[in-house]
C-alpha cells in the first residue's frame, strides 16, 4: 500500500515538473450586480438597489478582491507581486460592473498592506510606498457598440441569427414545454411573455430579488425553480447555434490565440497574464465555441483559465480550468471534445478550433436589418446589457 502511494506520488511528481507554466488568459464574470432592468409590476421601487440598476454590490466587490487573492496565489510563480507593465494586461467591458470588478480584483491581486498611511517623505520617491492598500493598474476598455470580445457589440448579423433561432423547433418546444408558466408570468408582470428568451429577462432580475429577499408575493419557491431553470437553458440554447457562438465567442478567442502565440514568440505585445473582466455571456459564448457548454449560468464572478504550459519535449499545450462557482476555489478541468486530454497540444488546439474564427467582425456583423418578428431580449443585445 504504502509503496502503492510511493509509486504514484513519484507519477505525479514526474508529470508535475514535465511542464511549466508560460502564461494564462483569464476570462472573469463581474460580481453580483443590481438587477439590471425592472419588469413592469416589480413590487420593489428601484430606489431599493443603492446605485441604481446593473451595478456592482457591495458583496461584488468583495467578491473579486477575494478573486484577485485567489489568482495572486495561483499565478505568484509567474507573475510579480509589484505590477510590471510588460506582465500583465487587463481589459474590461464598458460597463461600471465589469470595471468596477477589474479595479477590485486588482486590490487582491495586487495587495500591498492595509495600512493607508503615506511615509514623511513621499514626495521625495519614485517607488509605490507598500504601506498602501493598493496600486493603481490600468484597465483597458473601449465602447460598447465595438466591443466584439466581451460583448457583442452593434452586430446585425447576431440580431439576424437571434431572430431566427427563436422561430426553431428547439425554441418553440422550449416555449411548450414553460406554456403555462409564461401565463402565469404575463399575469402578474402585466407583460407580454413572447417566447422563453422574454421570461429569462423577467428571471434575471427575479433570482437577484431572491437573494435580497425582495420577490414579489407570486414568487413562489416552485415558480423560482422554473426561473432558475429558465435561465439555465436559454444560456445553453441560445448559443447552441454554431453561427451565433461563432460570433460571440469567436473573436474573444481569436485574441486568446493570439496572446498566446505573442507569448510563445517572445514579442513586445506578449504578457503572461492577460485578464478579461466580462458578463456571464462572455463565458457562455466561449465554452459554447469550444463545444463545452452545459445548462447553466455562469455564477458571479466565476471565471475561466486557459492556461499555457510547456512540456518537457519542448511541445505547448493548453488546460482549460473553469471556476465555476462563487467565492470558491475549486476549479475544474475542462476536456475538450477532441482531445481526450486536459493538456490540449496547442496544434491540436489551433486545428480544432482556429479555422472557422471570425476575422473581420465588421464585415461579419452586416446585414440588411432585417423586421424582427420578435421583442428585443433585455440583456443579450448590446445597447441593454
Ligand atoms: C519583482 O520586481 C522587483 C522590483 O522590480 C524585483 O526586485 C524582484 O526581483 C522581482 N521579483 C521576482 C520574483 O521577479
Ligand atoms: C524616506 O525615509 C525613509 C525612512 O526614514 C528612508 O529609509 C528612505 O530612504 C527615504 N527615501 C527617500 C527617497 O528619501
Ligand atoms: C396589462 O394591464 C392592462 C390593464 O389592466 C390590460 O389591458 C393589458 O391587457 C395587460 N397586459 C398584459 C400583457 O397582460
Ligand atoms: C461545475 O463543474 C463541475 C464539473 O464539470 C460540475 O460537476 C458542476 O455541476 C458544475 N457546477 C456548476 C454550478 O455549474
């Protein structure tokens, strides 16, 4: 037994120092956020949320300090504790819960004491002063209506695709299937319920009202099942479409690739750790690319790590790590359709998933704006989000 135990802790050891750790992307959902619109019969006034709607909470900020300490300790063999520009670039979507999020992080990341006092002769130095709490890094950002990595920016051709998925079969069964729930909703929301995708904006604010115990009386615990359950399949259903997580996933992992291959090369634009502060649909739209999506929503602050290693026969290869749970640790080895292994060769990689990536997203997203047969879906087109 015991050298049973030898054996295979020797394996591990072996396969341990077989590889190295390059450099990693990391795509990260914000914290808990207000909700982020209010149907009609919301019994709570949106003076209820402090800051108004689809901003970060307090917890939310908590959360992604309690993040940031997480990746300082999972990457403090590769990147160093003082910022280095040449390290390590974040970049945000533009909106106050993901920058407020990567500002957030970036105090656990990047700590230095939590003593604010300036020394006497501050004036005089050129070196951060490690008695401060924190360190400013700056965080890229460009607007909404172009930003194709986070979101998916003014893209007529997704609206197009929207569209038509939502007359599918896939859909209309869905829509069977919640019939008598979508009554229910439209009864007490004084809403029309087209279609499931309608519902899932009714539940989006609804499982935030649940954790503030704000929910109206009609919210009962069954009917906040089916919420739930709403919310999980339209995240799986919607990018079940190859053309539409084509387009919203695609270019973010273009970039990915990218990144890696700036890293690989040993250029100017390489960095170890790049961090990309983004909504549950960023995460969904990437692991539907890669073919790994299952029924669920990506919780707050959760976040994927696609991680670079080399190999001892000098090969690269990618493992993909998904925290999929709030304040927790625990992340879980993703495996990729095909390739069998949780360290993906990166040409293995780049042939599996490099070929069918979007390249120009403006020539991509045109297309004559077509009548839409049905209401916009509050928080999936760009301009709601
Ligand atoms: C981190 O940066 C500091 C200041 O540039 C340097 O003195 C130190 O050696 C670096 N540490 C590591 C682990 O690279
Ligand atoms: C500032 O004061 C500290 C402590 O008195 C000293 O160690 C340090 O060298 C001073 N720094 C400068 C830039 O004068
Ligand atoms: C909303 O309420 C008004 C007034 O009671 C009613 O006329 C309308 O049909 C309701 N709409 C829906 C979608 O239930
Ligand atoms: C997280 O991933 C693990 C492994 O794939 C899975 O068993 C678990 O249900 C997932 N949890 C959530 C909340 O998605």
């Amino acid at each position: 037994m015991l050298y049973l135990i030898i054996v295979i802790l020797f394996l591990f050891n072996g396969y341990n120092d077989a590889r190295k750790l390059l450099g990693t992307n990391i795509i990260l959902r914000h914290g808990e956020r207000t909700p982020s619109y209010l149907y009609s019969t919301t019994s709570n006034e949106p003076y209820f949320w402090p800051n108004g709607l689809g901003q970060l909470t307090v917890r939310g900020r908590l959360q992604h300090i309690s993040l940031g300490q997480y990746i300082r300790e999972r990457y403090s063999t590769l990147i160093n504790s003082t910022y280095i520009a040449s390290e390590i670039t974040i970049r945000s979507s533009d909106y106050d819960r993901t920058l407020m999020s990567a500002y957030s992080n970036l105090v656990g990341l990047y700590p230095s004491s939590k003593n604010l006092q300036l020394p006497e002769n501050f004036s005089l130095s050129n070196i951060w002063p490690e008695t401060l709490p924190w360190q400013p890094i700056p965080v890229h950002t460009i607007p909404k209506h172009m930003d194709h990595l986070m979101t998916v920016g003014s893209c007529n051709r997704y609206e197009d695709l929207v569209d038509e998925l939502r007359k599918s079969p896939r859909i209309q069964r869905l829509n069977n299937e919640f019939r008598n729930l979508f009554e229910y909703l439209e009864k007490h929301t004084n809403q029309s319920i087209a279609d499931i995708f309608i519902a899932w904006d009714i539940a989006d604010t609804v499982l935030i009202e649940a954790i503030y115990n704000v929910t109206p009386a009609w919210v009962t615990p069954p009917i906040l099942r089916q919420l739930r359950q709403i919310s999980d399949l339209c995240f799986y259903h919607l990018l079940c479409s190859s053309e539409i997580n084509r387009l919203r996933g695609g270019p973010l992992l273009r970039e990915i690739l990218q990144n890696i291959e700036n890293l690989i090369l040993n250029n100017e634009q390489g960095r170890k750790v790049k961090i990309y502060f983004g909504h549950d649909m960023t995460i969904s739209a990437v692991l539907a690319y890669l073919g790994i999506n299952y029924v669920h929503q990506p919780p707050f602050a959760s976040g994927l790590f696609f991680d670079l290693y080399q190999q001892d026969d000098n090969l690269y290869a990618i493992q993909i790590e998904y925290l999929n749970m709030t304040n927790s640790r625990d992340t879980h080895i993703m495996i990729l359709p095909e390739c069998f292994n949780a360290m993906c060769p990166l040409d293995t990689f780049i042939r599996l998933y490099k070929a069918k990536l979007p390249e120009d997203m403006d020539k991509e997203c045109q297309s004559i704006k077509i009548q839409r047969t049905y209401p916009r879906i509050h928080h999936v087109s760009f301009s709601s989000n």
